[in-house]
C-alpha cells in the first residue's frame, strides 16, 4: 500500500511535527441569528463567509467539524406556537428552516475548498443526504466537514439538543457553542443589567440550577449525564475556535467533574 494521506482515517489529520489540536473532533453549534448580521432577517453573506473561513481553520488545524444549525433567522416553531399555531407544526417549520442556512453554510465552506455533506433528519433526497450515524462518521474520517439540518427530526426539541445529540452519537470530545457577539455565560442577562459578568467555568448542574441561557434543560442534561463539555464563545471574533483548539481558555467552560460523571 502507498503512504498515508489526509483522507486516511487511520493517519493522524495534523502535519507532522505539530501540536495536535486540543479537540480532534468537534460539532460546532450554529445560532440561526449568528448568521443574519446586522440585518435582523434571514442570511448575511459576509457573516456566512466568516464563519465558513473559521471551519476551514479548524479542518487544516486537524480538528474534525460537524456543524448543528439552528433557524431563529428565518422562523422561530416558539413564536409559531405563541401566535396560536400548532406545536408540531411550527417545529416542523423551525427544521424545514434549517436546511436553508444548512446549504447556505454548504455553499460557503465549499467555495473556500472545503469538501461538506449535508445530513437531514428529515428525508430530502434532492439536496441533502439522510441522517445515517455511520455514514456521517465516515464522512468525517475522510475529512468532510458533515451540517446536520431538519433538528431531530421530532418536534418538542430543539437544535440545541440535535447538537448534544449528534455530539455523542459522532463521539466528539466538545461542543463548541457560538454565540453572536456574547463573550461566553454571562451571570444575568446584560439587556437587563449591563453589568452582568462573565463566568469562566460552570458545571452542567449549576448552569441548569441557575437557570443560566447555555442550551436547553433538555441538552444541558444529555451533556451532563454523559459528560460532554460545552465551550460556549463569541463567534464575532474570528480567532477564537483557532484559540479553544490551541487549548486557550476563551469564553466558558461547561463541564461535569469526572467523579460526577454517571
């Protein structure tokens, strides 16, 4: 057999000679509103670009991408249901609404020569391959960047859990949550105290006794049973997965202790 190349599970993803990265895989965790900018609706082009040129680092850095995003951009299933709509309808149109901004980061990352697959929870076929645990890890060991679209597939459940979801189910080491122009957890909400500080690490516990905005209840505890951290950060400043993946300490940390762990 010839020598190993980067599309080579088997061979280490980093060059030789340099520091492997802190996480070798990762699913990076998309707010729909980080993509629309100033705008305040729909998709920013330059935000896209940006956030496509951050991946694009963290593939040639070693690291393994997996992309859950979310369509708060486009339609919000809560608003839907406050507006008197039917629940699972409106959740069903939150994740219809996912596979737009899916495309759209496709279409960015590609551009930028990185090779993407998009997997949809709920059948697709003309524009997006079918959710298939293995089939994504597959992608991943031959250097696809994989966009996970359509949430879960289930109404009742956020993007937010699709990501600790497929986290554990890709076994990543991290869930690297972008926020849009917030430094990480904040002990109260800054639109009403302006005060309000940023807290550099936090358990799975204490943020859900708190009450702290992290992810839902629902994904804080899937994280926390199974002892997946979350580094939450501001996506805005272009440096920061490049940081997290030198193993700085940027935003918060939330984590379990190993001793707590189930």
């Amino acid at each position: 057999m010839g020598s190993s190349t980067p599309h080579d599970p088997v061979a280490p993803a980093w060059s030789a000679g340099a520091t492997p990265p802190a996480f070798t895989r990762v699913v990076l965790k998309l707010s729909g509103e980080a993509l629309m900018g100033e705008s305040g609706y729909g998709i920013d082009p330059a935000k896209i670009t940006a956030i496509a040129r951050q991946v694009s680092g963290a593939m040639d850095r070693g690291t393994d991408v997996a992309i859950v995003v979310g369509a708060g951009n486009i339609f919000r299933g809560v608003l839907g249901t406050a507006a008197g709509m039917d629940r699972a309808t409106a959740d069903y149109m939150g994740m219809i609404a996912t596979m737009l901004n899916a495309l759209a980061i496709q279409d960015a990352l590609e551009k930028l020569g990185v090779v993407t697959r998009v997997q949809s929870a709920i059948a697709m076929q003309e524009v997006a391959e079918p959710y298939i645990r293995r089939r994504a890890i597959r992608h991943l060991e031959k250097r696809r960047v994989v966009i996970f679209a359509g949430g879960t597939g289930n109404p009742f459940f956020t993007t937010d859990t699709t990501a600790a979801l497929r986290a554990l189910e890709i076994g990543a080491q991290c869930i690297l949550m972008a926020k849009n122009n917030v430094a990480g957890v904040l002990d109260a909400d800054p639109r009403e105290n302006p005060d309000a500080a940023l807290i550099p690490e936090i358990t799975h516990m204490e943020a859900i006794e708190r009450g702290l905005k992290v992810m839902d209840t629902t994904a804080l505890t899937l994280c926390m049973d199974n002892g997946l951290p979350i580094m939450v950060f501001n996506m805005n400043d272009e440096t920061n997965i490049g940081r997290l993946l030198d193993g700085e300490h940027v935003g918060t940390r939330v984590f379990t202790p190993k001793e707590q762990t189930p």
